[in-house]
C-alpha cells in the first residue's frame, strides 16, 4: 500500500464514543500511522495499520490568544514526526537526524555552529548560561527577561547562577543599560559579570536590530562578556526585520543562543546553538546534568529538519506576525482600547477597562499582563486565522460597547 505522507495523514475517521457527552468526545482511529520505508519518488510504504484508544478531549476549531504556546503541532512537523517513526535508531542523539541536523543549522548560522538539542526553553537557558558562565559568574538581563521572571528561578537554583537585572522602557538592553551592572570585577564580594542574555522578540514584543545586537556584542566583548541570546522568538525577529536567521546572531557576534522551536509549531523541542566553539566548555555534560538529553532525540532532531530543512521557519513566523498586524489594526480604532507597545513581532500589548478584560476572558483565552495597569498581551501563532482575528476584535468592539 502506497501513498503521499500528507495523505496518509489525513486518512482518519471517527466515531463517537460517548454520545451523552457534548463535549468534544470522539474516538480517532489513525489509519497506517506505522511506516516501512519511503520510496524513492517521495511515497510511502505501509508496513502495518494501528488504532489508539485516546479519546479527543478538545474542539480543534477553538484558538485563542493566550500563547503561541497553545498552538498545536504544525502539520508538516506531524508528518516529520511520523516519518522518523519505525525501526531502531541509536539513543541520545545517536541517529542518523540529530547527525544531519548539524547540517542543517550550519547552514542558517555558519560552518563553526554546534547544535545540543534539548527538551523546552528553560532547559536551553539554564544549559546555555552554565556553559558560558565560570562558578561565580553572573548574567546581565533586562528585568523582565524569561531568565528572570519566568523561569522559576532554575537558573539561579539549578545552575547557581546571579542574574544582575536592568529595568528597560522596551524589553530591550543598550550598552549604556549593560553598563548599569558591568562593574566590580576583581571585588570578591559581587558575583563577577561574565555574561549578556538578550531576549530576541523580546518579552514585550519588541525585536532587536542587527545594528543594536551587534552593538551590545562589541561592548560586551570589550568587557569580556560573552553574549547569550535567547532565541524562543527568533525566527518572528528574523522575519519582522526580513533577515536571515545568521543577521542577527552569527554575523553580529552572538557566542551562544537558545533556538525555540515549540512557540513556531513544533510538539516540542529547542536547541543550543554554540556558534562561538571558543565561548563554551563541557557543554555535552551539562546538558545531561540539567536533565536534558532526549534518550529518542531523533523525534526532537527531526521536527528541526522540518522547521529549518526549507522555509516552514519562515512562512509560520511571518503569518503570525502578520496576524498580530492585523489585530493591532483591527482594533486600533475601538473606543477605550490603547495599544501601548510597539507591534513588531506577534504580540499586541493593549490597554482594556477591567471589567471588560473579565468578560472578554470568558469567550477568549488572553493574559492580563499587569495588573496595575489593566495591560493585556494578545498572541498570535502559526494557526491563528484571519477570521480568527476578525472574530476577537469584534469580540472586544461587543464588549467595549457595553462599557
């Protein structure tokens, strides 16, 4: 039996297992979901069929605004996943994709790039920083970086590290704010700067400009500081800005960076990039240390292949930048609604009365991002549709005239 893999993906049917609940209950039997090997003309040929006894607990037609996060997996990642399926392959990075994925980033950041792949975007930080970070090291950021405000501090716990925190107008560190906790080395009692951890779209929504990233890598490299970027959003900075992915990290002087993968349609996954090899030590142990070595690491490889093997990096980050533009337009002229940031990425930051942030809550899944404020953060992610956006601006249009 022979067909297209994006065929055999749609090959489903369903059938109601609980016909008194109106929830989302249904039974999917996958057909063929086992693979024997693929031909040479692009097909695949089914060894066998299997069933799953999972029951869908959710209507797929719902998305919100919360969280590329709450996005699922991107069709073209599934079918890779199901791709690498079948048959033996060395753990731990072993395989054959994990080896060709050394490939595939040395191609977007440089022959010298090394690639770790790990578990999720804390882990990548928290290994990143203890490569780059002697015993006594510590990490200048923004204060309101992930590394600072989202990560339960692991990496203060896990990794012993001292973060030094700016406050910044934008999410954005300059030299002249770096210089703010760049001091007192060689003084015993201070936790020594060793390193800068930028955030790229940042946690406000803002993107970085190959000319300010490259500015913050020269002044932390006159200190001797090394730079870390953390890269959850890259692929939305590199296509707001319209660069390649090297623009704005190799090509400026980044030593290391956090790859996401799971806010731009993978199940899961991010990498460690060392694209300064000079920048790093013992890098494989610490990954392991930290808990984040994949014993099936090639179903973590491959959803990269997909990701960065052509321009699906490119197409479901430029779609969702493109959804939050218009959002951002969409309700820009409702009365009472304040956008209060720059949209630059995939995220609208905008100011509700309360109360009408409460009832908006219960149709759409959003943050309220601070509460003195009332200022919400609205998401967008590679699923989200134009009718998506049309529907939650007029959602909030409904709610505002009820005000």
């Amino acid at each position: 039996m022979e067909f297209p893999l994006r065929r055999m993906l749609e090959c489903v049917e369903a059938t109601i297992v609980d016909p008194r609940n109106d929830m989302w209950s249904l039974r999917f039997r996958v057909v063929a979901v086992q693979i024997g090997t693929t031909e040479p003309d692009g097909k695949i040929s089914v060894a066998d069929t299997a069933g799953t006894d999972a029951v869908r607990r959710h209507d797929p037609a719902v998305r919100g605004f919360a969280s590329d996060n709450h996005a699922g997996i991107h069709p073209e990642v599934l079918a890779a996943l199901t791709l690498a399926n079948g048959g033996h392959q060395i753990a731990y990075g072993g395989d054959e994709y994990t080896a060709h994925l050394q490939e595939i980033f040395a191609g977007h950041f440089g022959e010298r790039a090394t690639t770790y792949p790990v578990f999720n975007g804390s882990g990548a930080n928290v290994v990143a920083l203890q490569a780059l970070l002697p015993r006594w090291g510590a990490v200048i950021a923004a204060e309101s970086a992930h590394i600072n405000v989202d990560e339960c501090g692991a990496p203060e716990k896990l990794a012993g590290i001292k973060i030094h925190t700016v406050a910044t107008p934008d999410g954005k560190l300059t030299p002249e704010l770096i210089d703010r906790q760049a001091y007192g080395w060689g003084d015993e009692h201070r936790a020594q700067p060793s390193a800068v951890s930028v955030t790229q779209s940042t946690e406000s929504g803002t993107v970085y400009t190959a000319d300010e990233l490259r500015a913050i890598c020269e002044h932390a490299h006159e200190r001797d500081m090394l730079v870390h970027v953390d890269g959850a959003r890259l692929a939305n900075a590199a296509a707001a800005l319209g660069v390649p992915l090297r623009a704005i990290t190799t090509d400026v002087g980044v030593d290391v960076l956090s790859f996401g993968g799971t806010k731009n349609g993978l199940l899961l996954g991010e990498c460690v990039v060392v694209l300064e090899p000079e920048a790093v030590r013992d890098i494989r142990y610490l990954r392991k240390m930290t808990l984040q070595l994949a014993s099936k690491m090639r179903f973590v490889s491959v959803q990269f292949e997909a990701l960065l093997g052509g321009d699906l990096w490119l197409r479901s980050a430029a779609h969702a930048n493109a959804m939050a533009e218009r959002l951002a337009a969409a309700v820009d002229g409702i009365d009472g609604v304040r956008i209060v940031r720059p949209v630059q990425a995939n995220a609208v930051f905008a100011i509700l009365p309360r109360e009408v942030t409460e009832r908006l809550q219960k149709r759409y899944r959003f943050y309220l991002w601070d509460e003195r404020t009332g200022e919400v953060r609205w998401m967008c992610a590679f699923d989200t549709t134009p009718d998506d956006v049309d529907n939650f601006a007029e959602a909030i249009a409904d709610e505002m005239s009820r005000v």
